[in-house]
C-alpha cells in the first residue's frame, strides 16, 4: 500500500487528505471478481485517536455526500454536511472521539470513480468503469482504516446509503464494529425505490450529451437528464408535509395568479426544485450517479440465509432509526433490518423518530434523533454494574417479577420504562435482555445505560421477535391496556419459553363493593384513572384471566398475590377477592 | 353552433363523434377572457337516452383519458378505458341510462388541443394555446350537452381530473347534476403534486427536441422528456405495495444476477416503466401533457369562500370515494372535499375504499369500489318512502331514540348501521341526516336506500362535521366504545345542537352482583362479549356517565330507562341499579 502523503497526525483534519490505497499491481478485487487500480481514496479526520486506538467513529456518507463531514476548524466559509453531528460536545464528540469520513468508492468528490483515468486507455473509465457491490465500498474503508492503523471501531454511523454501507460492514467483518448506526437506511430496497432511480438513469442515459458516457473533455454533459434526476430526488427526500409547510401552493413573487398562470417556474416549490436541480450540476456528476444508485438497487444484504447469524456472532450493538415521515424508506424498511437482526439474537435499539421533515431528516436536527444518537453512543453501562432498585412507581410488582427470573436467563421486558428491571436483572441475575417501550423519555433513559430498547406496538408487531427468542417475557401492568389481550398473550407465549404477566384485579373487594354500593366505576391504587381516561380498557378479574389463560392452552406454573399495598398475600385463600394484583409465571 | 354532422341517434355509439361546438366567429370565451375558436370536441354515447332525457350520466376522463370509455359494440378489438364501470348490467348500466363522455379541451385525441390548427398562423398552436382552467373544460362539456338536447344530468362521474371536473362543474352550474360522483380526486393540488407535474414538464420542455413547442411537422418530438415524465407518473400511480407485489426485485431474464448487473434494464420494474414510457408516445402528445397537468396544478374550487355554498345550493348529491393506498391523491384530499361539502350542508357520501392498487385503483375492479358507485346511482330512496322498522339487533334503544327527534330535523346518526333508524326518521318525521358508520356492509345497504353515510373514525375525525351542523346528533350504544369518550362528547355536542346518546349501564344490579358474587367480568345481553374481545372499552354506570356529563358542561334535558328487555321503565328509582341501559337528550 503506498502512501502519498504523511500518515494523519492525531488530530483534527483541516484539510482533506488523500491517499493511495490500491495500486495498478496491487489492485482492488472487487465482489465481482474485477480488479481496479489505482485506487486513491479522500478522507477526512476530526478528533484527536486515542492512544489505545478504541475511540474512532467511522462515517459513511448517503449517495451525493463526501468526505467534508464537518468544517474546518479554521474555515467556516466550507462547513460540513453533518456539522450538526460532529463536533466538540456534539453527539460524534470530536473532545471525545475520532472521526474518520472518506468519500467512498465509485464518488467523485476525490475517490476514484467513472471519472478517474482508467490506466488501459489514458481516458477516463466513463461506462468502463466497474459496477460496485456495497461489499467494495466497506473493502475500501477497512483498508483505509489499516492505512491509519485502526484495528476497531467504537462505532461505525451512516445515514441512507451510508448506513447501508454499516450493516454490509458488519456482515463483512462481524466483529470489526463495537456500535453500529443505522439511520433511515435499507436492508433492500423496494420496486418502488428501484423504479425511482431507473427513471433518473434513464433521463441521465437517454440525455443526448450523455454521449455514452464519453462526455469528459467535451463540452457537453448530460446537465438535463442529472438535473432532472436530482428533482425528482428531491421530492422523495422530503415529506409531503415538510412540502406542503415549506411551500405550500404559494405562487412565486406578488402578482396575483390570473395575471401569470403560465408553463414556467410559477409555484414556489417548482422554483426550488429548479435550484436544487441546477446546484446539483456543479459538485456532483452523472456517472457517479448511475453507479451509486445501482449498487444500491442491488443491495439485499440479508438474502445469504446465513447472513443475520454472521452478523449477531460480531457482538455488535446496533442503534436503527427511522423517521415517521421518510417514505423514500419507510419505518417498514428499518423494521425489516430490527426483525433481521433480533431474530438473529443481536443486541438491537430501535426508534421510530418524529419528525416533519421525510428522508432528509437525518441530516437535520430533530428532537429525539441526536439525543439517541448520543445516549447510544456514550451508553458506560455504569447503571448496569452497579445495584438497581427496582422499585418502580406504578409497578410496585417488579421486586417479585425480579425473583422469579433465572439467572443467566435472555429476558424481553414489555413495557420496560427506563429499563429499571433490566439493568437490576443484568447486575444481579447475569441476564442479558431487550426492553419494549414506547414512552419517549423512558426509552432515552434505558438506551442512556445501556439497555437495548425496541418501540413497538404490542398489539401489531410482537413479530420483531421470533419463537423461543427468549427465556423469559415479563409484561408487567399492561396486559389490560392492550386492544387485544388474548393474541398478545399468543404472541409473547410465542416469543418467550416462559411468561411472567402482572396484572391488577378488578375482582378486589374494593372495587366490586365499591361498585356495588356506591354504583361507580373503580378508582384506586391499582386502577388510577377515571373510566373514560383509562388505558386499561381490558379490565378482568383474576378468575376471568386464569380462565382465558386455560383457554389459551397456557399452564400457570406460578401465581403470587399481591395485596392493595403490592406485598404478597400470605394466604390465597379467596384470592379473586382479595388481591390487588397478581403475577403469573406461564408457560406452553 | 354549428354542427358537422348528424346528431346521435338515441341508441348505443359505434364510432367517436365529433362536434364543432364553438367557431372562429362564435368562440369559447375562456375563465382568463382569451377566446378560443374553433373549438371541435370528440365523443361518445353508450345506451338510450330516455324520452323524458333524465337518464344521462356524464363521464369526465382523466389525464391521458379519451372519449373511448367504453368499447365498441361490435367491435372488440378496441376496448374501451373504463369498461368494467360503463355497459348492460354494470355500475353505468347501459340498459338504464344513457353515458356520455368527451375528449376534454387541450386534449390530444379528437378535441381541439395545442396541436390544431391555429387559425390565426395557419399551424399548430403549440405554445400559443391558451392556458385553460378548470372551468373551460366544464363550460365546453355543457356546450356538448346543450348540443345533445340534454338540461339535467343524473349524474357526472369522473376519476382524478375527471373528479376535479364534476367538483367544478357542481360550483359553475349547481343544479345541472342530480349525482356527483368524484372518485380518487382532489380540490387542490398539494406542492408535492405539484413537484411531480413539474419535473415532468422541466423534462418535456429542456428535452431539445421539444423546439419551444413547435416540433409538429419537423422529423423530431420531445419523446426523451415525455416517456420520462410517463414513467415517473406511473411510479405515484401504483401503491408501493402494488408495485412490489407487481414486480418485487425481481430480474429481467432467468440469469443469476451476478452475471449481468448492469445499468441498463436489469429489474422487472425498470422494464415495466420503460414500456409504459414508449406505448405513451404512440398515444399521447407532449403540449397536452403540459397544459392538462398545468390545469390541474392551478385547480384550487373551494378557495372561493362562497364556493361550497354554492355548490352545496344546487343540491347534488355526492360521492366521494378515495382508495387507501393511493399516494396520488391520498384520502386526505377526498377528506378535504368532504369536510368542505359537508360543512356547507351538502349531501355527502364518503368512503375510503381499501385496495392495493394505488391511484390507479379507480380504473380497477376493486371490492366495494363499483358497488358503491351501483348503490349510489341506483338508490332510489323506497326505503326511504316507506314505513321502515326501526328494531334493529343489537340497538334495542332505536324506537325510544325516534321519538325524541323533532319533526323536519337535520340528523346526524353515529353508527347509523344500515341505516334503519335515519331511514325511518326521513319517512316518518321529514327529517333530513347523514349517517357515520364504518362496518363496510352497512355502509353499502344504507347507501343502497339513499342515506348519506360518511365513513370516519369517531376519534378522530369528527372535525368532518361543522359546529352546528345537525339539529340532532345521535349516538346509539357506541359511546363506550370510543377511545375517548370525554372529547367524542364534545365534539357531538359541537357539531349539534341536541345530542341523543344511548349506553349500556354498567352499574345494572345485574352486572354488579355477578362481579361481585361471581368474581368475573359481566356478560349480559348489553354487554355480550368476553371481557378481552369487549369493543366496549370505557364501561361505566350511569352515575359515573352522568357526572362526566356534568363536568363537560352537558345539560341532561331528558332521561329514559331501558329495563334489561329494552323497555322503558316507568319509574327512575334506583335507576344506576336497575336500568340495563340508557337514552339521553343533552344540550350545551
């Protein structure tokens, strides 16, 4: 491997730097069995490494970004494109960690591409250029990282294509990445993802200064077909909300429409995607394009059957988020990458973001994204090593769930809060375990120490986990609060070998005399809310949940009375009666 | 007008006519003042036009529609683009009613268009056509009719721009239509439709080949951008999920992939796209393209405040109807078109039809789709004329409730089932009403007989119905199954001045003894299902009814007990114990 330049010193970049990596005699093999060299790569570095090398931050950049990630230190007129990320302080700490970006393989913002000088002719490659498989582009980041001496990475954190690149790298080299992101990516993309990009390659291709790609040196280019391109892009990048907010149906300049109704730019969102199309022309070109997009269409990185295994066997713990609004991929396609990776028993943290702003949210700062991010990122694990009480208001029960849990056990907590049970299970029990939660600032905190967390909704999607994925499912307080207790119940008998299920009891004295003679709905300890506020919508008594537990074919191997304080009862002698709840240990 | 041929015999087309309707000296005088002479319009007619000439139903295509709706009677080799709606026995049954449908102005298939003759220069218009609105396509069907010898139209039924037609035509001449039929329609363009129209026609109109508009008669056309702008068209036409189930990812071709990815037409998608593109130029014209899409960006029918009034004055009748995959005109367009109607105290039926199909599923044979469309046209209100039983099973409470609506009364029933009880109030009390349901069946049979129905979800979306709307809501036996009844509350007691609501009481002695005695969750004839399937998730007594009453500032004008059989009880003692259920008149 020659080096062009001096190695990186061990602090923050100011300029980009650009090294050999691959040599005509030494050249690249690609996926495909073809070889390309030279191969010169652009990179960036911010931070300052670690004396034990464990602190670097790889990123991998989405179709049209580039090595620039964050601005220079000392030049704030060329700011990055993730500045918002990267920086002292920020969620990729730069006082923290070392952050590597390089433009990536087939690019053309300084890594060899379409464009380079392919050495058998002296001309650029242009359509001879190789087609690339997301394999190449994490070969050619590995061996960068070798260049700079890295060995592993603390986290690897790509966005789009970017986190494409993550999941094949942890695939490629399982045990090479101790944090991986993934953010509003794709494990494969959809008819309809393909179809997008088939039309933007057919308005570059069909474009007559395209010039089968022989454009270079000419004074053409296919300026019409990539501008096109970019526009329809664009619309996909952004949510029909974030459109509708941004422009609306508002007209360009003050005349009233009658006046100007015409074929032109009119509307303001035309004359925005017109910018956008034309911006585009000046740092991007046509056959990085073509490529990019089709290693994309291409990727399925989870058809080789043995695929999920080999990346769970790595260890690493995968951060994946979407964004309520991205329907260039949708939550669907990052919940395929959760179900992949959980069904392969890797550590997998999933949230679905808010946000207004479609696809390119991730670019932007949205509430909750950084915080996760980071949360993640910086996750010590202290609370997990240190005792935890679990006494949780409004789960007075988890004391006696805990007890029951067998040491060592994988436990999938349902409605886990901030992870209380958890982390008390993996200091004091040696369990390992998944938490589900849907409340925000809970899930925040679980993610804080350490805890993998999944939002789902129980009542739909219980299929992220698969048969026997775990020894226990404790599902504390919310079987009653759920649309259909019954399947939920199918469903996490399904997943865990063993269920612990804590319920309140409608049938407690208290709440039948209090019906009875004061001819009102029940508010108490166990069921706080007024009738028409309540979350428990599916209220029973003890008897009638051991009834449907029959039903089910489900055996209780265990019941422990709780009385109205949450003690346990001594006695379960009228226990319909007398419990304020009750835990249940089933099984199949 | 002058009239170049014979006019239609009043039996079945077998060929597309064709009509001068307006001349160079007698010219179209369009919404912007432009005149447009000559002006010839293509079109057909299916089945027989009834003596007295009140059995017309009018068909408004879509963008790249013709007046080819339906085949050929004794030709096959041409069918028509909606035969599946139009013909003996279907939904635009030819046996009963006589269908006619244009070439819209601007068109490309037998009416005058950007490429006819401009009588001015003696060659094509091109770029000169006149920008149209709208308006000009309803004022030239209208000069059709008034050709034809028709004044009424049972009904205008059009799909996308044929819906926006119909929409508009209802505001120009609000008495000519009988029914409104608007299917997968919008009364505004977001400025993400906007966005795809645009980079459709940036891709036309840069395509050098297009030469400004004047490419008639040169060697050239601007078929790069058209089968561009064809091809992304038809990607907002499909659902996601129709195209993946379509095509998925699979390969052109049985070859493993690895030998011959490429950039050309590789996935089955691409090559679907690409045909649809290159059949498009053998049909469509490029100048119509622009111009009709144009139209369509500019459309905004209600941004006039007296719009709707207008509208709603002529007393048509609606459907609107949206499919729930179509990304194109999503629900919330169709939801517009209904809010704005129904606040304008029109007569509105709405469903939101399920189907994988997308946009184009209006095109299609889709469950639900042409039965709606069959029930609404052919209702005939008999039903209506006659006495109607109001025991309804499973709504015992429908007689107590009749006799509490005031004679002539606006009624709005939530959860009206098939419409027994607003079908009784029409013949029995001259009530007017809509009706909300969601059960599909239901829905279908209330049509059938002429009931408005509006499909919405009580929790959210009441906002359909303006403050005041209704003299009387009412809203049998579905209270306690709404996710929040407190704001369900409000919201009926804003859209109506009086509110009849029904329960079931939880507080029956019935019903507490069995908790008590029995220590399970009651079931009983109000309450027939098991606790963990109960669609009735927020039971209360009456005393805990009536104190949310109370708190929301309801006055309870009137109270009857329903005993366990559904009869009225005579007296009101201890009725939180005994009364199986209960019917409330209440007020602000």
């Amino acid at each position: 491997m020659a080096v062009l330049q001096t190695p990186p010193s061990s602090v923050g970049r100011t300029t980009t730097e650009r090294v050999l990596l691959y040599t005509e005699e030494d050249p690249l093999v690609l996926a495909s069995g073809r070889e390309l060299g030279p191969v010169e790569v652009a990179y960036e570095t911010y931070g300052k490494l670690s004396p034990q090398r464990d602190n670097v931050v790889f990123v991998c950049h989405a179709l049209t970004g580039d090595a620039h990630a964050a601005g220079y230190r000392d030049d704030a007129s060329k700011p990055g494109w993730w500045d918002n990320l990267i920086g002292p302080g920020k969620p990729l700490d730069t006082d923290r960690f070392f952050v590597v970006c390089p433009n990536l393989l087939g690019g053309c913002q300084g890594t060899t591409g379409p464009l380079s000088t392919n050495p058998a002719t002296g001309k650029p490659y242009g359509l001879d250029f190789p087609l690339l498989q997301m394999s190449d582009f994490v070969t050619v980041h590995r061996r960068l990282l070798e260049h700079l001496g890295i060995e592993r990475l603390h986290a690897a954190v790509g966005g789009s294509l970017g986190g494409m690149q993550v999941l094949q790298w942890t695939l490629d080299a399982p045990s090479q990445i101790d944090n991986a992101v993934v953010v509003a990516a794709s494990s494969r993309l959809t008819a309809q993802n393909i179809a997008f990009s088939a039309v933007a390659r057919e308005a570059i291709m069909r474009d007559p200064d395209f010039q089968s790609g022989e454009y270079v040196g000419t004074d053409r280019a296919p300026h019409l077909g990539l501008s096109i391109a970019r526009m329809m892009a664009h619309i996909t990048y952004l949510s029909e909300e974030a459109m509708s907010e941004k422009f609306g149906r508002r007209l360009q300049g003050d005349e009233p429409p009658g006046n100007r109704m015409g074929l032109g730019v009119d509307f303001q969102v035309e004359s925005y995607l017109n910018h956008q199309g034309s911006v585009f022309l000046d740092r991007f070109d046509a056959l990085s394009y073509l490529y990019l997009t089709r290693s994309m269409d291409y990727f399925d990185v989870f058809a080789d059957p043995g695929a999920s295994a080999r990346i769970a066997s790595g260890g690493t713990r995968f951060l994946v988020l979407s964004f309520d609004t991205d329907w260039r991929f949708d939550t669907t396609h990052s919940r395929r990458i959760v179900r992949t990776l959980e069904h392969a028993g890797a550590s997998v943290t999933f949230r679905e973001i808010r946000s207004a702003w479609g696809h390119d949210s991730f670019l932007l700062v949205v509430p909750g994204y950084h915080e996760t991010v980071s949360a993640f990122l910086n996750a010590d694990g202290r609370d997990l090593r240190s005792g935890t009480p679990v006494h949780v208001p409004g789960r007075p029960d988890l004391d006696e769930v805990a007890q029951l849990v067998p040491v060592g056990s994988r436990v999938l907590d349902i409605g886990c809060g901030d992870g209380d049970l958890l982390a008390h299970l993996v200091h004091e029990h040696g369990c390992s375990g998944t938490g589900v939660e849907i409340d925000p600032a809970a899930v925040l905190t679980a993610i804080r120490r350490g805890v993998p967390v999944i939002e789902v909704d129980l009542d739909e999607q219980l299929d992220e986990f698969a048969d026997n994925a775990y020894d226990v499912v404790v599902m504390s307080q919310t079987l009653q609060a759920t649309r259909r207790p019954a399947d939920v119940l199918r469903e996490i008998s399904r997943v865990g070998r063993r269920c612990i299920v804590s319920v309140p009891n409608f049938g407690l004295w208290r709440h039948r005399f209090g019906l009875l003679l004061r001819g009102r709905m029940p508010v108490s300890r166990e069921l706080p809310h007024p009738w028409h506020e309540t979350p428990n919508i599916h209220l029973s008594t003890l008897a009638d949940l051991e009834a449907l537990f029959e039903h089910l074919g489900l055996v209780v191997e265990r019941r422990i009375l709780l009385d109205e304080k949450a003690a346990p009862m001594r006695s379960s002698r009228a226990a319909n009666l007398r419990a304020g709840a009750a835990v249940y240990v089933l099984s199949r």
